[in-house]
C-alpha cells in the first residue's frame, strides 16, 4: 500500500484535500530551499566612493576605519570586540591579515559579511600567501581589496602547510587548492609509486600539475 493510499483510508481525505496537502508540502519545501540559496543570488554589501574615501583618509592618519586609535595587538588577537574602544591607543600602520579575527576585521569598519568570508577563506587556506588570493573570497568589491592590500600585512611563515610526504588524500583535497582535477589523488599516488617526495619541485614531474598551479600550491607544502 502506496502512502497516499493509507491517508486515504485513515483519514478518509477527498482527492481535493488530497491535493491541498501535497500543494501546503511543497511550499513548505520551497521556503526552506530558499533559505540555504538565497545567499547565492544576492548582491552582496560593498563600501560606497564616499566610504572608501573616508576610510582611506582615516587610515592615512593613523587611525583604524572607526575614528578612533586602536590597539594593534587587541585587534589581532580578538581581544577588541566590533565597536568596543580600547583602553590604551597605538596607532595602526598595518594589520595581519593571516592573525586578524573576524572581530578585529568587525573593529576596522569592514562589513560582516565581508570580515566573515575574509577569515573562512583564510582558515580554509591555511594562511594567504599573497595579496591576489584575497579576490577568490566570495563577495569581494574592488573598493574594500584596496584598501586591504594597502594595509594587510602577509608574512609567509604564517601558513600552515601541509607534508605531502605523510598527507591523507582525503586530508588534502580538503584544501581548497587541491580538491579539484583529482589533484590530491595524483600527488598521493605519486609518492606511493615512487616513494617520498625529495624536493617540492617533483611535484612538477605530476602531468597534472602545470607551472600555474605549481606557483599556487607551492607555499603550503613542506617536505618531512
């Protein structure tokens, strides 16, 4: 006996009642698809000429994007939460972009939405390696990327990277880096026919592996 069969006779519904019910179930099910799409599909929030330009100024006075000094340290570490003051003052020349916390982004004047992806990209990085990796986060405006790569610091020792002469396969296409065109499979597979890798530079000898990806996945190897 089919589901609607046993409604039917429970319930005794008429085919009318029974059509109501299935039209009631599929908006529901459309409301709540909506829900986990919708973000996709809006724009999202970006700083206006005249935000950028004040931002711009505040920051060439030494001053974060809230016209205030702020602690350098607070701000990196989270300690700063979004629109709290600080209790001592050093002005702020540049931040790290591979330490600052979403609150710290929060504290600068960077929108949520953009301090939120800024940070989740990174984690899923494992650290940025240069200034051009920040217009692969979602969302991204020019007008917030100048003022970042004007003022982010990246230091490369600050990326986690990743021993491929150990790494799971599973563990590495976690990456965003190598999850796709079977990258992490090739690399594993390498090292299991041809024993540990001895020099970042082997991975070129992997057919998948051109010079442009080369360069991108470069800083978060090591070799152990």
């Amino acid at each position: 006996m089919n589901p609607w069969q046993w409604i039917k006779e429970y319930f005794n519904l008429s085919q009318r009642e029974r059509n109501g019910i299935t039209m009631v179930i599929i908006l529901i099910s459309l409301v709540i698809a909506t829900q986990y799409t919708l973000h996709y599909f809006a724009k999202p929030p970006s700083l206006s000429p005249k935000a950028f330009d004040s931002a711009m100024a505040l920051l060439k006075n030494g001053k974060g994007l809230h016209d205030e000094n702020i602690y350098f340290n607070e701000i990196e570490s989270g300690a700063a939460e979004a629109g709290a003051k600080p209790a001592n003052s050093l002005a702020l020349k540049h931040f790290s972009v591979n330490k600052i916390t979403v609150n710290g982004l929060l504290f600068l004047g960077f929108s949520p939405y953009i301090a939120k992806h800024l940070v989740e990209y990174r984690d899923m990085l494992g650290g940025y390696a240069n200034a051009g990796q920040m217009k692969e986060v979602y969302g991204m405006d020019s007008a917030t990327l100048k003022i970042i790569n004007s003022y982010a610091k990246i230091d490369p020792d600050e990326i986690r990277k990743i021993d491929i002469n150990h790494v799971l396969t599973a563990d590495l296409a976690r990456h965003p880096y190598f999850r796709y065109h079977h990258l992490a499979n090739a690399i594993v597979e390498y090292r299991e026919q041809h024993g540990d890798y001895k020099n970042i530079t082997d991975l070129k000898n992997i057919l998948t592996i051109d010079a442009e990806t080369y360069l991108k996945i470069a800083p978060y190897i090591i070799i152990k």
